[in-house]
C-alpha cells in the first residue's frame, strides 16, 4: 500500500442495483483508482472480489429473504440492506483502516457515524448529497453538493462552506466515440432491434410511477400527433412499481413502444439512437441520465424549475409537466433547436467529463484525507 491513505468508496447496491449511486460509484473509482495519492478500495454488495474490489455480504432491499423479514419486523427492506452490509463492513473497517469513506447512502452514513464514535480508530465520512439530502449535516464530516442550489442553500441554513465542496457528478464522455455512435445509429437499431424508420422518443431512469413518472410519460405519448410515426422507449430499473408501468402500456399498440432493463453499458447506444429524451421527475439531485443525454446530442424535455435549469444550462426544453398535453409542442421545440449536436455533446463535456473532474475529485479527497 506504500503507506499511502485508504480511503473507501462504498455502495451497497452496486453489484444488482443500477441507479445513478451504483453507475456514479463505480465510474468515480475507475476515474480515480491509478491516482499517486490514495490507494482506493471499492465495497461494492454484490460480484466478484478482485483488485482493490471488495464484496460485503448483505441481505439484499431485492431479495425474499429482505421480504421475510420486513413481513416480520415491519422495517424497510432497504434499512435490512443498509444494516446488514453495515455490520460486515465492519470488518473491512478494521481490517484496512480507512481514513475517508466516501458513500451516497445517507442511512449506511448514519450507522458508520455511530460506529465511530465507538472506536479508537477514526475516520473521516464524505457523503455525495444525490437524494438530496437537506441541512443540517450532522452525521458525516463533509458533504459533496451536485449543485449550486443545495451549496447555497446549506449556507442560509449556516452550514459553513469549509464543509461543503461544490462539485457535480462525473461522467464518462467520448466526444469523438459518441459521434460516431450516432452517425451508426441504424446500425445499432438493426442489432438492438428497434424499428429502423420510426422516431425514437426514450426515457431513462427507475420504471415507476412514484418519482421517475414513467405512466405520465407513456400517457403523454398516447397523445402524441401521428404517434405511429414514433417509437417509445421506457429503460432502466425494474421495480415493485413496473407492472403499474406495463398495465399503463398495454393499451398501446406492441411496435408503438419497449419497456426494457439492459446492462448500463448499452444505455449509451439507446441514447445514441434516440431523436428525443424525456425526463419527467418533479424533483431530483442531480440526474446522471441527463449529462448522460446532452453527452450524445440529446437536448433533453424536462420539468421546468430550478435543477433542471442548473443542470442542463440552456441547453434543454422546459415543460410545465404538472400539466397534460405538452409533449407535442416540445417535441416541435426540440426539432426546431439551434443548437448542433456537437455542440450539446462539448457542453456536456467541458461541465461533466472525467476528464475535467477527476482532478477536483482528488483535490476533495486530498483535503479530507491529510
């Protein structure tokens, strides 16, 4: 380890989850892993333990035995998660002695925060505020805030900027390599079985109802002008909510639309094939899908309010979608945008990129860890 600083980058779902947590945790590590500062361990809940990658058993939020015991005790099965895969970290904790653990999990974060306290050796905790999460920051030593509103508005409820470092999420972009996905996009229709001559309208995130809002989404479709012209798209996560989604579907023709959960390495050929993305969640930290869409041309439709706009700049339409009847119109706005997709693609880039963060990533870690 050349006695270097240890520091844990750790996410429970990671290895059978795929959110914004799991794909963001896993990228930060690769992004940062051959740094000359740390050395960098991922705890990930599930797969394989191999170089500097470290499972943790857990009864997993997905799984029967989760279940059973909810059934029982009558808690969450994401806090049986969380508590389990604490207790077993436990002793990767003691074993590697980090000075910093880095974590999205605001309650895994709460039973570190005891733990600490209990123990001779201490360590720092550095919680990413992707839910967000709303002051005061207690239980944790410092706080990555995604955006400019959460930094500010944890300093009207006097948290100190000293401990707070403002700094989005990272991103895997290719300039050149998305462009040429794009400029094959009939190809990669052909292989991923998508109808070749038809508009492809695309949504990513958790199929539910509740927050990602994908039943508004496909009754906004239904409404679409010539939607026999279009190709819907709903992809990501299945969940308890996802048969709702598919009961929402069914009244739609079968080559109308897809609902599908692919490995997170194919989300970049959908939106690579996509004419419009759609995000319709009413409120969000920092949605990864959307720098994610800007990174392969998309000028996403979105909910109109104060995220969206910081995340996205001017480089998006904004809906009202507490209202009916408005995706006709963005599409029409989408179609009639100024802006090149070279261009959306090198915004996204020089905001969003590895390549321009990885180094105020280490510069945040370095500050914790001395």
């Amino acid at each position: 380890m050349n006695n270097k600083p240890i520091i844990f980058f750790v996410c429970t779902g990671l290895g059978r989850i795929k959110r914004g947590y799991e794909s963001f945790t896993r990228e930060c590590f690769e992004a940062i892993k051959c740094n000359s500062e740390f050395t960098i361990f991922l705890i990930k809940g599930a797969g394989e333990n191999k170089d500097r990658e470290l499972k943790v058993r857990n009864i997993h939020r997905n799984g029967k035995l989760a279940y059973l015991i909810s059934k029982v005790s009558g808690l969450d099965s994401y806090t049986i998660e969380q508590f389990t895969f604490f207790l077993n970290l436990i002793f990767k904790i003691v074993k590697y002695k980090p000075s910093v653990i880095y974590y999205s999990d605001f309650e895994l974060g709460t039973y570190l925060w005891h733990f600490n306290k209990w123990i001779k050796y201490k360590f720092k905790l550095l919680f990413s505020n992707g839910a967000p999460n709303s002051p005061p920051f207690t239980r944790m030593h410092h706080v990555q805030q995604l955006l400019p509103k959460y930094y500010y508005d944890a300093i009207l409820a006097n948290v100190p900027s000293s401990f707070q470092t403002l700094l989005p999420y990272g991103i895997n972009i290719d300039v050149k390599k998305n462009l040429e996905k794009i400029a094959e996009k009939e190809k990669i229709k052909q292989r991923l079985k998508i109808p070749e001559k038809k508009k492809i309208l695309i949504t990513v995130g958790a199929i539910n109802a509740s927050h990602k809002r994908m039943d508004y989404v496909i009754e906004e479709f239904k409404k679409i002008e010539n939607k026999e012209e279009y190709y819907l798209i709903l992809l990501g996560q299945t969940t308890n909510e996802t048969p709702h989604i598919f009961e929402s579907a069914s009244s739609l023709p079968e080559n109308l639309y897809s609902i599908k959960e692919v490995d997170v390495s194919e989300v970049g050929n959908f939106l690579a094939i996509a004419d419009y993305f759609i995000l319709a969640s009413l409120n969000e930290g920092l949605p990864r899908v959307l720098p994610e869409a800007l990174s392969y041309g998309l000028l996403p439709i979105v909910h109109d309010y104060e995220i969206s706009k910081q995340v996205l700049d001017k480089f998006g339409v904004f809906v009202n979608m507490r209202e009916t009847g408005i995706l006709n119109s963005a599409i029409d706005q989408v179609s009639v945008s100024v802006f090149s997709k070279t261009e959306i693609i090198n915004f996204a880039f020089g905001r969003y990129s590895w390549d321009v963060l990885t180094d105020k990533y280490i510069n945040m870690l370095h500050n914790l860890a001395k």
